[in-house]
C-alpha cells in the first residue's frame, strides 16, 4: 500500500487534468461511467463492473498511441520498475491508460528470442520476464507489481481454467488446469487482465499414442519438465484478454472465491465445466449461440442427429468463413474403420442469422466437433490463396445408442450447404432454390439471378459409389447477363450432391497465368425417380 501511495501522489496532478478525458475514451466511458471517478485509496471490495467493455471502447486505436510507447519501450533495456513506469505511462489520459500501456510492454515481450544475463537482479522488470521465462516467476507477479508503481490497486485470482489440454466435459477434480490472473481497478470498477493469454498461444500441441499430452498445462500456458516457457508457444497479441466482461470471462476461468467472478449471479463449478468451451475468437467475431442452454456435451438422439446453431453479428454475416473438424474425442482418430472421413456426417449451413451445423454420428463412441472461424473478405477468398483458420469452440458429441446409421455425406467440396456463400461471393440470388437440401423428382431445375458479371459457370454432380465422371451427362449449366440455369436429369433415385463453380469477369488469373473457377455453391438432392 506504501508503493501503492507513493505512486498516487506522484502522478496526482497529471490525473487531475486527465479525468476531463479529451480522447475518445473519454466519450465511450462517460455514457456508463458518467465521468471518471476519483480513485479509491484502499482497494474496493470486488463487484460487478458498472458497464461492459464495450462501453469504454470498441475499437484499439483509441490505444495507438499508449500501443506504441509501450512497444517502443519493449524494445528498450530498462533496469528499474520506477524508471520502466514512468516512461510507460508518460502519456497516460487516465488509469484505463495506464493499466494498457503495462498490459501491451508486458504482451509485446517474446520470451522464445530473449536472452538474459544470470547476475539479473531478480527485483527488476528484465529479473522478473527471466523468471517467467525460466518458470520461477509469473506474468500475474509482474503485472501487479508495475501496477502498484503506477498507482493502480491490483489482485491477484487464483483457480481453474480451460487452457491447453482440456477438453468439453473434463472436469476440475485435480491441479491440472490451475491457474491465475489479474483484475485491476480502473474507471470505478474492477476489470480482469490475462496478461498470459494474452500474450501466447499454443501452436502444434501433439498427443502422443495414449491420448495423453507430451507437455502439461501450468498457469494457462505450456512448459517443460522443469517449469521453464516451452519452445511451441507463438507471440500473438490478443486484446479480448484486456479489461475481459465477467460474461464472457466465466467461459475460460473459475476463480476460487465467488465474489471475484464479478458476477451478479455467480455460477457454480458443476455449471463452469457444462459451458460451451469457446476461445477468444468467439467474443472477439461477436458470436454467441442461438441455444442460450446449450452445453459443452451434446447429447444425440437415437437416429444420431445433433444440431449446434451459431448466431452471428450484422458485421460477420459478410466476412466470417466457418470450417469444421469431426473426430474421436479419445484419439486423433478422423476416420471410420475403412478410411470414410467423419467430416461427411457433418452439414454445415446458414438459416437467418445463424451458421448451423447438423452432425448424425455415425457410431456410439465419443466424438469431438471443432468448429473454427476466419474473417476473410470475398476478394482475398476469390484469389484461391489457403486461409487459414482458428477455432471458435468446441463440443464433445456423445450418443447412447443407434437406431440405424446414417449414410455419409456425398464427397463435395468442403464448406457450408446451400446458396449463401453463391450470393455473398458473386452476387447470386436464387430464384428456385433457397434451402440447401432439394427434394425432388428425376428432372430439377436450379435457376439464380445474375448481378455481376460471370464468366464461365461448372456443376459437378456426385453420389456415393459412383464416379463422378459418370454423371457429367446429367447435368447442364447455361449462363447469361441475367440468368443461370442449371438442369439435372437423375439417373436414379438416391441422394446426390452438386458442387456449382464460377469466374467472376473481373476476376484475376490465377499465380500460373490460367483463369481459376471458384467454388461457389452446393446443394444435397434427395431424387425420387419413379
């Protein structure tokens, strides 16, 4: 508390001109805040936060310039934590200011490329990141005791956490997924920090043959046998670890004492461990699932059927690209015995709002659905360069028993069913078919309207056990400035699968100098042939 005064009455004056808040955190925060309140001299008993995140800002380049003192500094020798806050917070509006310009020194620092000398005096910033890097010091120790020089109050939370190795429905009945983290107080209320997380993230994290980890979760990140920082860890910032809601925080983290979920309601274990586990990318797409009850296990019906509804904001609907992966929960097991993928027992689609994905699991054993996400605009989609993804959230399928078997999937191209993707890349509007499952008799005809220009369209009609080539003949595609039409004649009755390609006219050519088509549209055909 000492340090804690020393640092209040240092910047006293600076604060005072700061409260007016001439930034644009100033006019997010005082819709919720009503100005910024004098700071406490003792640290407040925890609550929940007078508004959400949001509120303060939504957008980090209210932060460019604190950001950038904060890596120019990163990349600076500095030998003292007096010295090291002073030039950090120089510029700092307001404690919120203050609080991020320690958060991103601290996630800027790449450990995997930092040497350090072994004389260090441990009771400075460079001892401290030599500590966490050797495993005898924390992120959390370091982030409190800059905060203290800055006069911020700072806590530290200790308890569970969903972090590498855990799986939906594993529950907290060990030390393994132990873990800590920060709240600091700013702008009236207290706010959860994960410098860690927010610093890192695992990459390449195998399992060996037992299905056990080769290396063991410890403090939400990775380390060897000897508690030192392991070499698989990339550097990546990521700001939902910054002034975290307690809603979206209760996802990934349990603290040991209630009170500092900063919950209105706090929840219980048992509930900690039935949520849906989800990742950060989750909040950060404004994601959130249509099913308000849904859990991390999901339970299948006798016929195998599972259904998972992911609702998307007004700013995803156009950009996000979703992607699945279907496999054992106990292995890596991505296959049945026979070599057929588990990915075609999955439909990915959209409805409204939402992206759904429809699972009939086609055995009784466990299996673990990852669905993963990219922001992707359609110019970057429509050069056929890999995109790569990252998982959203994921959930552990279990089914009891089976009434029957579903039959695969026909072998399409990989993506979501139906016409959306056709319209949000080339402007397609379906006039005949706006679901991505057709029931119809031996003779269809798929009509889209025409709003750009097109060059060239491609259909590829598939069915399990038969090559492909063999129904090329039943299938026509003519296209002109207004209209696409696409007729199918079935040779018999059965399920199908139609892949639908096209060349935007502007479209350019591909890195080999030929005219790329892309796919844009497919649709499952139930045929009824008298």
């Amino acid at each position: 508390m000492e340090l804690f005064r020393q640092a209040r009455s240092q910047h006293q004056n600076q604060q005072q001109q700061k409260e007016q808040r001439e930034c644009d955190v100033e006019e997010t925060t005082s819709s919720c805040s009503g100005g910024m309140p004098s700071y406490p001299s003792t640290p407040p008993p925890p609550m929940p936060p007078s508004c959400s995140k949001r509120h303060i800002y939504t957008d980090t380049v209210v932060f460019q310039q604190i950001d950038q003192v904060a890596v120019s500094v990163a990349n600076q020798d500095v030998h003292s934590f007096t010295e090291l806050i002073r030039t950090l917070i120089a510029g700092a509006r307001c404690d919120v200011d203050k609080a991020r310009a320690i958060y991103r020194w601290i996630t800027v620092k790449n450990l995997n490329v930092m040497n350090f000398d072994n004389d260090l005096d441990n009771d400075t910033p460079m001892g401290l990141l030599r500590g966490i890097k050797y495993g005898t010091e924390s992120y959390h120790v370091l982030f409190k005791r800059l905060c203290s020089y800055a006069g911020l109050h700072c806590v530290v939370i200790k308890g569970f956490s969903k972090s590498a190795g855990y799986q939906p429905g594993l529950g907290f009945d060990d030390s393994r997924f132990r873990n800590t983290w920060n709240a600091v107080f700013l702008d009236g209320s207290w706010r959860f920090v994960q410098c860690n997380w927010g610093a890192r993230h695992l990459v390449n994290a195998k399992e060996n043959a037992g299905g056990k980890r080769s290396m063991t979760a410890q403090n939400g990140h990775e380390k060897d046998g000897n508690g030192a920082v392991g070499s698989n860890l990339r550097y990546e910032y990521d700001d939902h670890y910054f002034m975290t809601d307690p809603e979206e925080m209760i996802y990934e983290f349990f603290p040991d004492e209630s009170q500092w979920q900063l919950l209105p309601r706090p929840v219980s274990l048992k509930q900690f461990e039935q949520f849906p586990f989800v990742r950060s990318l989750f909040f950060r797409y404004g994601l959130r699932f249509s099913d308000p009850r849904l859990s991390a296990v999901v339970r299948a019906d006798k016929t195998g059927a599972v259904s998972i509804a992911i609702a998307l904001g007004a700013e995803a609907m156009d950009s996000l690209i979703f992607h699945y992966n279907l496999r054992s929960f106990d292995t890596e097991d991505a296959e049945l015995d026979g070599g057929l993928s588990l990915k075609r027992f999955v439909m990915q689609s959209s409805l409204d709002d939402s992206v759904v994905f429809r699972v009939h699991v086609p055995t009784t054993r466990p299996l673990l659905l990852d669905i993963f996400a990219n922001c992707v605009s359609s110019e970057h989609y429509l050069t056929g360069q890999p995109i790569k993804f990252k998982s959203v959230c994921k959930f552990k399928i279990e089914c009891d028993s089976l009434r029957h078997i579903m039959v695969p999937l026909p072998e399409c191209a990989s993506g979501e069913w139906g016409p959306s993707k056709a319209f949000r890349l080339f402007g397609l509007v379906p006039r005949t078919h706006e679901e991505p499952i057709i029931n119809c008799d031996q003779y269809c005809e798929i009509r889209f309207k025409v709003t750009k220009p097109l060059t060239e369209m491609v259909a590829n009609l598939h069915r399990n056990g038969m090559e492909s080539r063999h129904l090329q003949k039943c299938v026509h595609c003519s296209l002109d400035d207004e209209e696409v039409v696409i007729e199918l004649a079935f040779p018999d009755e059965g399920q199908y699968g139609l892949d639908i390609y096209t060349r935007d006219a502007h479209q350019r050519n591909g890195t080999n100098g030929r005219q790329m088509l892309t796919h844009c549209c497919k649709y499952l055909i139930n045929a009824r042939v008298d």
